[in-house]
C-alpha cells in the first residue's frame, strides 16, 4: 500500500524526500504543502485551506479509481 500511495502523490506532482521516502511535497501557490505518511496515517499541511480541500477531492477520486481495479 505505500507503494501505491506514493506512487499515486507522485503521478499528482509530489516529490519524495530523498532522506525519507514517506514524506511528499509540492508547491502550489507558490506555498510548500507537506504529507508524511506512516503506516495507514497521513497529514496534509498547507496554509490555503482550499488547496487542502481540492487535495483532498483529487485523493478520493484517486482511491475510488483504485478500487476499481
């Protein structure tokens, strides 16, 4: 599962950290948003609370797409 996790923030345009591969980034807005991720927990940071919306839209899309297969 963290493989497709990680596999699914990257194809979103998310960087893993070179130093920890359970933390992603991505600027948006010209603002850093951060997800670590340990086991099945994650936390999304972002000072736009309407990018964290719209994320979290994009990631159950992407979690009902994996279902699917």
């Amino acid at each position: 599962m963290d493989k497709l996790f990680s596999n699914t923030l990257q194809k979103l345009g998310f960087t893993l950290n070179p130093y920890d591969k359970c933390i992603a980034n991505k600027m948006i807005n010209s603002k850093q948003m951060t997800i670590p991720w340990y086991v099945d927990d994650c936390i999304v940071s972002h000072v736009d609370q309407n990018v964290l919306d719209e994320f979290g839209k994009r990631m159950i899309k992407e979690v009902r797409k994996m279902e699917k297969t």
